[in-house]
C-alpha cells in the first residue's frame, strides 16, 4: 500500500477541517434561524392577547347579524334586502378577521426568502394591523409618518417585519413603565442617501442612557422581568444582512429613537 506524502496527509486534514468548518457554519446559521423564528414567536405572543381580544368583536359581530339574516328570511315575506345588508357585513367582518390570522400565520410560520421586491411602507402598515390593539391597551396612539413614492427596497418580508415588530413592542414597552406625559409612537419612513431608504421609530418613554446605546444590541441584554433580550440583536443581524445599518439614540424631546436603513432594490430603481 502506497504510503501518502506529508503534504498530502496535510491536504487531507486540511480539507476534512474544511468540512468540518462548513459544517459548524451551517450549524451556526440553522440555530440562527431557529432563534429569529422563536423571538417572532414570542413577539406574536406577546399581542396575543390584545390580538384575541380584538378578535372578539368582528366573531360577536357576524354571530348577530348571522341572526339578523336569517329573521329577515323567515319573515313573510322575507326581507331580502336587509338579510343581504346582513350578510354583507359578515362578509366584511370576517375578511377581516381572516385577514390578522394570514398575517399571523405569515410572521410565525413562513420560512424567510430572500430578494423580495418589497415595499416599504405596505410591510410597516401590516405590522401595525397586529402592534395596533396592543398599542391601544396601553395608551400608545401611533402616528405614521411614510414618505409617498419611496423606491422598493430589496429583502425578505418576514425579517423586516419582525425588525419592526421588536422596534414596535420595545417602544410600547418602554412607555408603558412611565406614568405621566402622552404615549406616542411615531414611525416614518424616508428616503435617505440614495440608494437607501431610512426607517425611524422613536417613542416618550425613559430612553435609553449613553452609556447603554451598544449594549442594547448584544445578546441576553435585557431589562425585563420577562424578557430574553434578544430582540435587537436580531434585529441588528437581520439589517446588516440585509446590508443595511441599525442604531439607537435619544429622541426629542424625550424617549428612544431607534434608526435603520435598508438599501434600495437595484433590480427596480435601475
Ligand atoms: N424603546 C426603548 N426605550 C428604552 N429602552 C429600550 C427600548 N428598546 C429597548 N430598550 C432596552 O434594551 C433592552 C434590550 O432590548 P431587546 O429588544 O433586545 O430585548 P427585550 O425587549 O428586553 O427582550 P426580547 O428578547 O423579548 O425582545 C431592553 O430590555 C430595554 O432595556
Ligand atoms: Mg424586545
């Protein structure tokens, strides 16, 4: 049997090293994965509540006029114009009940693709559709500051949306602890240097101390009784990914003011 050479003994270690490298790498990026899926979960948890609750009155709603409908037919003669009225309007309520559920559905189950053409603007609508109702119980009022005609940028929706999901539920979180003084959340969206598109979302709560603004980001930071801390640091990982930046600092005249960027779609502003 033919002896191998040192240098091939060395090339073989070296590529059996690889390997095991790219093994470890995927590894790295499945539990990446899991974690970003698992901090979304949690979030959705997390306006679960508000969400059910909200859910009650469209379910309570279409069980009325369900009623309503059927009187109106058995009546003779049956009164067909307000059983459709009737029915019109459990088809409105229960579109739009369908409607949380998909977008529940797509933010806990959808497995992220990439390259999106994705709209900005319509991505953040959606999100509030879910954040709304927890906003309202805790007397946040939100105000939406979307520049028109912004270029589409280019990402996957999912990984945006949870970016402003956490910025969301951190904003209400944060303003909820302070008593006094009005609990508003502003996001706006803008066009930046060209080629990006600039995110702000800042709120009235405590704010954040100087000394904490890069700490915020590193994982298992975490103030909260309940929380993990790992929000933004998933938030920071998905923005770079995206090739973009995301930062804190103080808003004006109070509260947090948290930044991102994400780079214009090449393929449409082209
Ligand atoms: N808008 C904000 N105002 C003030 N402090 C904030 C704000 N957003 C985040 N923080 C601080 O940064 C910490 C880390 O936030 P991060 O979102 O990473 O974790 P978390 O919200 O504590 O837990 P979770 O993993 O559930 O998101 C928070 O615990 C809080 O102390
Ligand atoms: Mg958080």
């Amino acid at each position: 049997m033919a002896m191998l050479g040192e240098n091939a003994t060395e090339a073989i270690a070296f590529v059996l090293d690889l390997s095991e490298l790219k093994r470890a790498e995927a590894q790295a990026r499945q539990l990446q994965l899991e974690l970003a899926h698992a901090n979304r979960v949690t979030a959705i948890g997390q306006l679960a509540a508000s969400i059910s609750h909200e859910m009650k009155q469209p379910i309570a709603a279409t069980a009325v006029n369900a009623s309503t409908g059927l009187r109106c037919l058995e009546l003779d003669p049956p009164n067909v114009g307000e059983a459709r009225q009737a029915f019109d309007r459990i088809v409105r309520d229960t579109r739009r009940a369908g409607e949380v559920i998909k977008r529940i559905h797509g933010l806990v189950n959808k497995a992220p693709t990439t390259n999106e053409i994705l709209q900005i603007n319509e991505a953040i609508r959606e999100v509030l559709a879910l954040a709304s109702s927890e906003a309202n119980r805790n007397g946040v009022s939100v105000r939406l500051q979307l520049a028109e005609a912004l270029p589409p940028i280019k990402g996957d929706r999912v990984q945006v949306q949870q970016v402003m999901l956490n910025l969301i539920i951190n904003a209400i979180d944060a303003m909820s602890t302070v008593d006094d003084g009005t609990r508003e959340l502003t996001i706006s969206t803008a066009i930046n240097e060209p080629g990006a598109v600039l995110v702000a979302v800042r709120d009235c709560g405590p704010g954040i101390a100087p000394e904490n603004t890069e700490r915020l980001f590193e994982p298992f930071y975490t103030t909260k009784a309940s929380g993990m801390g790992m929000g933004l640091s998933i938030c920071h990982s998905i923005v770079k990914a995206h090739g973009g930046r995301l930062w804190a600092s103080a808003n004006v005249p109070r509260g947090a003011l948290f930044q991102f960027t994400l780079p214009v779609n090449p393929a449409v502003s082209a």
